[in-house]
C-alpha cells in the first residue's frame, strides 16, 4: 500500500476511519468519507486531486499543512462542513469546489491570495455571511456564489488584478447592490444576479466581452422590485442571450438601443408589465428564442425579424390581443397557451390560414409547423372530426399528384390526474424535485403495433385554465399511413418512466390539396 497513487471508494458508506493513508496518493476520490478530518498523520507531498463528496467532514484539518501538488478540493455535499483550511500551504490550488456544502460558515481570508486558483464555486452554501473585503485572484476563471443567501458584500475587484474571471453568479444571493470596481472585469463573459434589490444595477458599459447576462427578479419577492436601469446594456454588442424575467419593467423601459444588440440570440423578458415592445426589435435579426411567458399587460407583439430558428414563447398573456403582421407569422413558431384574448381577435382566423398555407408549401422547420391556443371547437375547415385521441384519414392513391399533406387540430385539456399524482409523489417522496412537473406531451404516432417514429411531438407547460388546440400540418412524404393515435405521457420519478395519460378530447384532419391552398389564399386576401 506504500506505493498506492489512486485511491477511489464511491459510494461504498464505510462506518470506521482510517487509520492510515498511504503518503505516495496522487488522487483520492472518496465519496461519504467516514471521518471528522482527514488523518493526523496523512501529509502526502504528491496529492494533486481531492474529491470527497458526502462526506462527514467538519474540517480537512486543523493549522497549517503543506500540500504544494494541490490543485483540485471537491467537498461538494458536504453537510457537517464548518470551515476551510488555512490555504497559505496550497498555492498551486486552481479549483476549490464546496457545492451545498450547507453548514459551511467560514472561508478563511488565506483563500484571497490564491494567485492560480481558477475555480472557487460556493454555490448552495446557504450559511456563510462574508467574504474577504477584496480578492487578488490573478487567475481565477469562475466564481459561483448562487445561493450563498446571506451573503451581502461580495469583495472589491482589482484594476489590476481579476482580468481573468470569465463567469460571476450571484444569483439568491442577499447584495443589494454590486461594486463599482465591477466594471474592471473586463473579462467577464458572463454574469448572473438577482434584481429585487434596493439599489439601482452599476454601469456595466465597459463589459464588452459579456455573452450571458441575467439579471432576473423573482416571481414573488418581499422586496419590490423598483425597475432596471437598462442605459448601459446596450453597450454590450457581443452579448448573446440576455435575461430580464421578473424584473418590473414598464412602458418605455425597454429602449429602442435594445436594437443594437446584434448578436443577441436569446432574450427572455417574461413577468414584466410593458403593454409594448419597442419597434427596434425587428433589428434582432439573430434572435431565435425570445420569452414573453406572463407579460400579462402585452397588448401587441412587435413586427419580429423574419427568421425560421425564432421560437416565441407568449403563454399566460392574458392581455394579448394580436400578433405581428400576419404575412410573417409563419417565419417563426409561437406557443400562446392561456392567451384568450388573442384567439377572440378577428384576425386569428386569418393567423390560423396563413400559417397553414405556409406550411404547405415553404420549407418549415419540424418544430415551428404547429399552433398552440385556446379552444374548445375544431375549425370546420378541418372536414375528417372524431371523438378520442384516435383518427383514421383515407389517404389517396399514390397516382394523385394534387395532394400536399395533412393538416391536424386536436382539442386537448389539462390531465387532472397528474395533479393527483403530483401530490401523491410529494408525500411518498418529500422530493418534489424528483418529478419533472414542468408539463406533459402529445405525440402524434402511427396506430399500429410495429415500432415506427413519432411525427410530431409538443410539450405543454400546465396550468391549462381551459381545452386548448394543437394544430399542425404534415406533408405527404411523411404520411406513410392513414392511421393516427395521439398519445399523452409526462416523465414519472428518478427512473424517467413514460406515464401514459388520456387528455384528447377530439381531433379532426384535413387532406390538403394545391386546389385547399388557392382557396385558402383567396380568403385570406378577402379577410384582408
């Protein structure tokens, strides 16, 4: 054993500590590791990887301890954790990881001159207070603090030093207000911190590097959320994704300057209060997901850039009354579950049309060929309508060269029953966080008994106040079969089980032939 290198014991709970570690370790991995600290006499001069998850640790060791290979600490779930070590002894560390460690309250001030520490993630460490006042981190890459609830302050950055760190997380964290000397990082490349505070955000225009920023408030929060100062976001021209949820944002104070975000490729602005989005969005002309979910005053959505990979996610805008301009509506997918306003507009019809017709005869990506809204009814249009979740459609010949595809709706509601098991899980489980409870999905298969792919599949977030409509369309050369059987199932427990549920109502189809699409393009300029 004197010459033992790699020592790894994972998941083997083990009631007894050691008594002896081998001095020649290079690497112990040792999950639930037994002991209170690591062996007295234990001083390997070779150890460069120490990973102990789970463990019983209350220290690593007390004083003093020379460890000159160090560069990986991973304590992560630690739960008895109550301080680290005095790093004077562990200059070459680079990665200090202490996920969840819980009951960890003290960071000792040592660790501020870590000079090639990359990695120090405090994330979960729901008990430490304070931080050292300032940092001299000259290689430190990555600093999570997300969920480190009490702390206030997080430490002033050096002009000089700090050029490195690329990703900073403060999120449900308890700072009100970040340091000025933030703006030094001029590294960063991507930052993340809760807004309900009580000061106004610091000026972040000299960021220019920042490719993820979120600075999302909280659906319900004993704080208000006063609003943002947004002058200085539109500096960041290399920013791709952008997350604003939640943060009270009104009428006006989203800019114009929002436009010149060029590559911006995701935008999340859901939970706010603005009745209007500024006309420069259509400038976004890279943007592929944008998140209005819950923008509850949304009157109208803005003319949007023509772009087939944009997703638009409206669902539980209960103001909405019309989208943008029908002739591109089909250049991009939109989900609007909840949103009874906008299918009691006139033009939803023409919306419905236009998109169909779209369907049909552009090149439409899989994922944005279908409707989801409100409804209790299926269109007449749609002139093959049964009760269930099955539906047969007599397909033509394949002499007949008229016909394009099939267009679907499908009347859906919420499945009660999961609301049922939901509950049951948490009480059997206490782990709400082992059920995936963000939705259920419907499958359009083949009804037969051989094993064929799925044509088209959508996820539906709950609650659903009432019955809904999928509608979707497709084209012939996938229409192998007449036979369709809509199938409901969400992802039960750890083991991602499949559970089966019955939420159709009714379903109709149409077969849709060139002669369907003239006539539907007649309409549609009648309705114009």
């Amino acid at each position: 054993m004197h010459g033992l290198r790699f020592l790894e014991l994972d998941n083997l709970i083990i009631s007894s500590s050691p008594k002896f570690l081998p001095y020649s370790l290079r690497i112990i991995i040792w999950s639930w590791y037994p002991s209170k600290s690591l062996t007295p006499s234990f001083h390997p001069r070779f150890l460069t990887e120490l990973r102990m998850h789970h463990s019983k640790l209350v220290r690593l060791w007390d004083g003093k301890e020379n460890f000159p290979k160090l560069k990986c600490i991973d304590l992560s779930y630690s739960n008895k954790l109550i301080g680290t070590p005095d790093f004077t002894g562990l200059q070459n560390l680079e990665k200090l990881i202490l996920w969840w460690c819980k009951n960890l309250v003290e960071i000792h001030p040592s660790i501020a001159v870590l000079k090639k520490l990359k990695v120090l993630n405090l994330c979960g460490c729901e008990s430490i207070k304070s931080l050292p006042s300032k940092v001299e981190m000259d290689s430190l890459q990555y600093l999570i603090l997300a969920g480190c609830s009490k702390v206030k302050k997080i430490p002033e950055f050096s002009n000089q030093q700090m050029k490195s760190l690329s990703s900073l997380s403060l999120r449900r964290t308890a700072i009100e207000k970040l340091p000025s000397s933030i703006e030094h990082l001029v590294g960063l490349t991507k930052l993340s911190f809760d807004t309900c505070r009580k000061e106004p955000f610091v000026n972040m225009k000299n960021l220019k590097n920042l490719k993820f920023l979120r600075l999302s408030g909280t659906r319900k929060s004993d704080v208000p959320c006063p609003g943002l100062v947004l002058s200085s976001l539109y500096h960041l021209r290399c920013l791709e994704v952008l997350i604003l949820s939640y943060c009270d944002l009104g009428e006006g104070d989203i800019s114009d300057d929002i436009g010149c975000l060029s590559s911006l490729k995701k935008l999340h602005l859901g939970g706010n209060n603005f009745v209007t989005l500024p006309a420069s969005m259509k400038c976004l002309s890279r943007l592929q997901h944008l998140y209005l979910d819950e923008c509850q005053r949304l009157e109208q959505l803005p003319d949007i850039p023509p772009n087939m990979k944009l997703n638009v996610y409206l669902s539980d805008c209960t103001s909405l009354k019309r989208l943008s301009d029908p002739s591109n509506l089909s250049d991009f997918a939109f989900w609007s579950m909840n949103c009874f306003t906008l299918v009691e507009d006139e033009n939803w019809i023409k919306t419905m049309y236009s998109r169909i017709v779209k369907y049909a005869t552009e090149k439409i990506y899989r994922s944005h060929n279908h409707i989801v809204c409100p409804g209790k009814g299926i269109p007449e249009w749609f002139n093959n309508q049964t009760s269930g979740h099955a539906l047969d459609v007599e397909l033509p010949p394949q002499s007949c060269s008229s016909w394009m595809g099939i267009a679907f709706c499908v009347v859906f509601a919420q499945p009660k029953e999961i609301l049922r098991l939901l509950q049951k899980q948490k009480e059997n489980w206490g782990n709400p966080a082992a059920l995936n409870e963000d939705g259920f999905w419907i499958q359009c298969s083949p009804r037969t008994n051989r094993k064929q792919s799925t044509w088209s599949t959508v996820f539906f977030k709950w609650p659903l106040v009432s019955e809904h409509l999928w509608i979707f369309y497709l084209p012939r050369k996938e229409c192998l079969q007449g036979q369709f059987l809509f199938k409901t199932y969400y992802t039960l427990g750890m083991n991602k089980r499949k559970v089966g549920l019955n939420v159709v109502k009714k379903c109709g189809a149409r077969l849709v032939y060139e002669q369907d699409l003239k006539e539907l393009k007649r309409t549609l300029k009648i309705l114009k």
